[in-house]
C-alpha cells in the first residue's frame, strides 16, 4: 500500500515515560560499609582518593565485611585503575547520583573501574567524571579464567560524563546488564560499547545521552559484538549515531526520542542479517541527513514511529540499501508518520511491506527532552531483622509493621537464614522487604510443599534485593491476589533457577496487570518453566514481558484456557533439549524480538504448534537452530500464525516452515535463511493480505514499553518484586487467583 499523504496539521506528543511503578532509594543501613568512616576516604577533590576506595572493594563482600559500599557525598579524586575480581551479590552505592562524584586524574586512556567475574553486581547513585582523559568508567571484561562471569549487573542513576566510553563491555562474556536512569554526557567515543559475542542481553531504561559521539554501539571504539535494546531513552545531538550497530544480531529500539542527531542509527552488516524492530520512536532532526541509514539484509521493521526530518529530498529516511550485495534487502514499515512529502523509505532490489503509513505536511512534536528523574530516596520507618532470629521473630515483626498502616521498610541485614515456615504478609500490608545486595538469602527448612513468602489480596508489599532458595521442597513466593480492575504485579529483574514445576505460574486472571522487565527464567529442565492458565473467557489478562533471558528449560511456555503472553526481546538457549515450546489448548502467543539458540542435533521441532486454538506472531527472531522446524498444524481451523522478518540460520539440509494445515490462517513473510554464505530471501507462503498482517499484529503494536498503569484506588493490589534471585523451589514464582 502507498504512503499517503495528509495536507492537515498534526501534533505529535513524546512517548509516555511511565514505569508500572515508580522507583525509590532505600538506604542506607548501619549493616552497610561506610566509605568515609571505615576507609577514611576525605572526598575532598584535592586529596588521592585512590587507596582507601581500592582497600574498600577489596574487602566488599568477603567474610566478615558487607556486600554493600556506601559512598557519602564528595568529590573522591582517584589517579590509577580501580579492580575488583571473582566476587558475587554485591553493591556500590552512592548517597546522591549528583553529589557522590569519582573523578578521573591519572593518565590518559587508561580505565576508571576494572571489573573481572563480578557478577550479580550493583552499582547506583554515582557520577565517574573522566576528566576529559580516562577511556572507560567501567569495564566489565571477564576474562575467561576466573570464577563467575560479569553477568546479572545493574547499573542505576548513574552519571558518566567528559570520557570515552561510559559502559565498556569485554570480549569474553558480560550478559543480562540493566541500565536504568544513567546519563551519559560528552562521551567522545560512545555511551555504552559492547566489544564481545556474549556481550548479550544488555537493557537500557529511561536513559540520557547528550553529545556523544555514539549512544550505544556494538562497533565503536572498535568494531565489536553483543545485542542491547534500548527503551524510552532520549538522544540528544549525538554527533555520529544515537545508535550504531556493527556485528550482526537481533536488536530494539523502542519509545525512545532523538533530537538533532546526525542519524538515529546506523548499521554495517553488508551481507548478513539483523532482525530489527524499531517502534514508537520519536526522530526529530532539522538535517539533512537519513534517520536511518542501513546496510543489513534485514528485516527491519519500522512500526509506529515518528519522523520529523528535514524534507530536502536530498536524502531518504529510511535507506536500508546494500548496493555491493546481492539479493537485496528486506523492509517493512507499518504505522508510521512523516514529515518529508517523498523519499520516506528505499530498500533497492530487495522486498518491502509498507501498510498504513502517513505523510503529513505540517508535522510538530512537543517531547520531553529533560533527563528522567533519578529515584528519590524514601522516607519510611524501618524496621532491621538479622540471621539470629527465629522465623518466629521475624514474623512478629512483620505482623506489628502491618498493624501500623504505614509503608514500613523490613531490612534483611545480610546473611542466611533459615527459614522452617511461612512468613506471611497480610492483606493490604504496605510492607518493603529488602535485602542487602543479594546477599540477604532465605533458605527453606521446612517440611515438603511449604511456601517461604505468602502475600495476600490485594496485595501491596514490595520485595527487594532478596535471594530465596525452595530447597526443592517449597514454592518460594506464593501471591494470592484476587484479580479487580486496576490491579498490578510488576516485576523488575526478577531472576527464577531450577523451578521443579515451574519457574512462573499464573493463574485464572482476566483483570490484573502483569508486567516483567528484564525477566529472567532458567533450568526448568523437569517442568514447564511459564505456565499460563486463563479464566475460561476471551478476555484473559496479558502477561507482559519486555526484555529477557531463559535457557535449558523442559518446556519454555505453555498456555490454556485462553491465557495470554507478549514477549519483547527475549533470548532462549538450550544445549540438551530439542525443544523451544509446545503450543496446546488455547491462548495467544507474541514474541517479538529475539533468539533461539539450540545446538540439540534431534529433528523434532523447536516450535511446535499443533491442536492450538488462537494466534500466535513470531517477528524479527532468530532461529540458530540446525535441523529444526516450526511445526504448525491448525487441526481444528482456530489457529492463526504469522512469521514476520525472522532469520533462519542454519544449513542447506534444513526446511525451516513444517506446515501440515489444509487451513489457509498463517503468513509467511519477509523471511531469510543464512546457511553461512549470507542471507537469502525465503519465499513468501499464505495470507499474505494487509488485513491479515494488522490483525496478526494488533496486540504488539497495542502494548508499548512506555504505557501507563492501570488507574487504580486504595483497594487494589500494587505489588513490585524487583532484582530477587529466587530458585529451586516448587514453584518459584506461583501467583494464584483468590477463591
């Protein structure tokens, strides 16, 4: 279909930055180390700083000290690298992200932090000034030889100005990194770097990047590798690309805004692949240069974005153009507004989809362009809990914070704790349980089938920086919540391991919100590590997911009774199982954006849809799967199935789309096939029609990262789990539907 062209005015508001909810400092506590009182750092920006915060990592988080380092307010000048080796669960925290500064004055081009197998880290509320001469703030670069990996890190309100790079991943392995409300000012090489195959999984929330030569890149300084994607972020006048992609892989840019920026991104891929979703992006330039200029076969989708560029005709928006190549490339580009009256978009020599775009004449947008606030630090009692109390104990204390009706802050000083029976969190009870690090672990004691954290509806409490462990005997949180409009779970680096059953259970809602961020689940090798029951009804509650990580799961997703789940952005790999999922009964399944990596030789299928009834949308993934298919057979004329933009890379041996049904409700579409010569266009197969394509893509271009919350009063259930490691229980994670 033709971009049509609108003579009227149109006023276009940034993206929505809202989080499911908001997010708060808490701290500090007396069990955490204090930089200036135990180290005698002065912080007083003329005195070497250097030897008292090196002395301090090198305690963190080994016996007899905290896992968590605060850092008072001060400028704290540091003349050589600071190192930190083989350590896990632990914390760098500063008192104020504008305040608490480590400010570079050693030589030039040297690093500000070394981290080598740190995982499971923190790090918060800190500027690294880089002084004009250092290369990197931080960077994580394992080097293959010491114990852990630099994976399950986070980075919050952090500041990363007048440097090279601000996050510097290594060569070897740095995976699951969040960053969340970081600015990144002047960074004359790029924001964040990713310089390594396994430098996976890297989500970036609410970010700021201003003047920087790159944004975030996977071939600036150097050409390197890794996948990120990039969420409600604003890019201002970077002078090379917001973003700019070198090595292949699937990446996402979503609800993001740019502004004066010399191109909003940029990838070098000539012959190989990147599936790309680019979605609800506002691009505002006043230059003459593409938004997007693009050297990869694709597919790249572009759905719902905003372009208000110069209108010269110099030069297209979109350019995904590989003129050295061939075949060409693949484009699709649904939804999305113009201001340019021609030369929206080019894709020579290769297909492209484009449905319901728009030009309009006199195109304006009025973004917020200001850096997202920073989490402000909470005001609430506190109540402080230690290992050398009984399960009985803590609960009293738990049961009088409740009485009190205040939100009332619970610390798990760090530690193990033995945990016989359940600790039970009432009704209503405004409650923060919170770790130090994740160094504040339960362990289950009790007899089989116990639950370590009830919560009951509606339920209101918050659990933070925790590490519960089921012992193979408990579910370790259970939540009974009893599904009224405006109710909602949100989870925020949630991590589940080795659940027996599952990992996650949901069941029986049709009115709460659910919403996951950067969600992890792994090793439900036994089990079905998802598992979705629905309410019986068409209108089941929406399981969101946006962003993640599984592996080695028996069975990754299940659905029934016509449960629902989106997933954006979500990595799979699995080493001893054939299997991806195995669709039964009936729901609706969406996953748009990610990988399946599996080296299992067996030829039975990584997707197998079969007696399904409803829709499933598989977009812009890659399927690293060598003799693997997608089996679809829709027995009983219910099912729909579209596979948009996906990259099949395996060998010539391979048939990658197994369709045994005689019902014409599936499309094929823009889908490639790498066999290790590059990327060849397979053919397109089914519905092919505008009509289908929408309907099929209804749901994803409806859920946005940047969506608001339900409304919500006094009698609903707000409960946040955010950065919890929980593992071997029954059911990890089992919310249940209240009788």
């Amino acid at each position: 279909m033709p971009i049509r062209y609108f003579l009227i005015y149109l006023l276009v508001s940034s993206p929505v930055f809202v989080q499911a909810q908001p997010d708060l400092f808490f701290g500090p506590f007396n069990s955490w180390a204090n930089l200036k009182q135990q180290y005698h750092a002065l912080g007083d920006g003329k005195h070497d700083d250097t030897r008292s915060i090196q002395q301090a990592l090198d305690d963190l988080g080994t016996d007899g000290h905290s896992p968590v380092l605060y850092i008072p307010a001060g400028t704290y000048r540091i003349t050589a690298t600071l190192k930190m080796q083989t350590r896990k669960d632990i914390a760098i925290i500063g008192e104020n992200p504008e305040t608490t500064i480590i400010k570079w004055d050693g030589n030039p081009g040297m690093k500000m932090f070394a981290l080598n197998g740190v995982s499971y880290s923190e790090y918060s509320r800190i500027t690294w000034d880089g002084n004009n001469k250092a290369l990197a703030a931080f960077a994580h670069e394992w080097d293959g030889k010491v114990r852990y990996a630099n994976s399950g890190t986070q980075h919050n309100d952090e500041i990363f100005k007048n440097i090279q790079v601000g996050l510097l991943s290594g060569a070897n392995m740095d995976a699951e990194f969040t960053i969340r409300r970081c600015r990144f000012y002047n960074c004359t090489s790029t924001g964040i770097s990713l310089q390594g195959y396994n430098a996976l999984d890297w989500w970036v929330w609410d970010c700021y990047f201003e003047n920087c030569k790159n944004g975030a890149s996977n071939s600036v300084p150097k050409n390197g590798a890794g996948n990120f994607h990039v969420y409600r972020s604003t890019f201002k006048n970077s002078i090379d690309a917001d973003v700019s992609l070198g090595n292949s892989e699937f990446f996402s840019l979503r609800d993001n805004v740019s502004y004066n920026s010399k191109y909003f991104i940029t990838a070098w891929q000539w012959s190989n692949s990147s599936p790309l979703t680019i979605q609800g992006n506002t691009i505002i330039s006043n230059k003459n240069d593409k938004a997007a200029y693009l050297f990869t076969k694709g597919n790249v989708l572009f759905m719902d974005n905003t372009f208000i560029t110069a209108d010269s005709g110099k030069d297209y928006v979109i350019d995904n153009s590989d003129d050295y190549q061939t075949p060409g490339a693949d484009l699709t580009v649904i939804g999305n507004v113009f201001k340019a009256k021609q030369k929206t978009y080019r894709t020579p020599g290769g297909r492209a989809i484009a449905i319901d775009n728009k030009m309009v004449a006199d195109l304006k947008a009025t973004p917020n362009l200001d850096p997202k606030p920073f989490a402000q630090p909470a005001n609430y009692p506190v109540v402080e809990v230690n290992n050398r109390m009984t399960v009985d104990e803590i609960q009293l204390m738990i049961d009088k914070a409740a009485t009190t009706k205040k939100k009332t802050v619970i610390h798990f000083n760090y530690g193990s704790y033995n945990i016989p029976k359940t600790l039970h969190i009432a009704a209503n009870a405004e409650l923060i349980l919170l770790g130090d690090g994740l160094a504040s672990v339960l362990n289950w004691l009790g007899n089989a089938n116990g639950t370590i954290i009830e919560i009951d509806a509606p339920a209101k409490a918050r659990l933070q920086n925790l590490y519960l462990n089921g012992n193979l005997k408990a579910d370790c949180i259970k939540i009974n919540d009893d599904d009224k409009n405006g109710n909602s779970i949100y989870g925020d680096e949630v991590m589940l391991y080795h659940g027996v059953e599952t990992n996650l259970l949901v069941n029986g809602f049709s009115k709460t919100d659910f919403r996951f961020d950067d969600f992890q689940h792994n090793y439900c090798n036994t089990g079905t590590s998802i598992k979705l029951i629905g309410a019986n009804d068409n209108n089941a509650s929406l399981l969101k997911i946006f962003g993640g990580e599984s592996s080695n799961d028996g069975n990754s997703y299940s659905l029934s009774k016509g449960s629902r789940i989106l997933l954006f952005d979500v990595w799979y790999e699995n080493s001893n199982i054939s299997r991806f999922i195995k669709l039964r009964d009936k729901g609706e399944f969406i996953l748009n954006g990610g990988k399946i990596a599996n080296v299992n030789q067996s030829r039975a299928p990584f997707i197998d849809i079969d007696s399904f009834s409803g829709k499933i949308t598989l977009s812009e993934i890659i399927f690293n799967q060598p003799k693997k298919t997608l089996h679809f057979n829709d027995r009983y004329g219910s099912a729909s199935l579209l596979a948009l933009g996906n990259l099949s890379w395996t060998d010539s041996t391979n048939v990658f789309f197994d369709n045994q049904s005689k019902n014409k409700n599936f499309a094929m579409i823009n889908n490639r096939q790498n066999t290790g010569k590059g990327s060849y266009p397979l053919a397109n197969l089914g519905d092919t029609s505008n009509s289908f394509i929408l309907k099929m893509l209804a749901t994803m271009r409806q859920t946005r990262v940047s969506e608001k919350p339900k409304t919500a009063d006094k009698t609903n259930s707000h409960l946040v789990l955010q950065r919890l490691m929980i593992e071997s229980g029954i059911n990890n994670l089992r919310i249940e539907r209240s009788k």
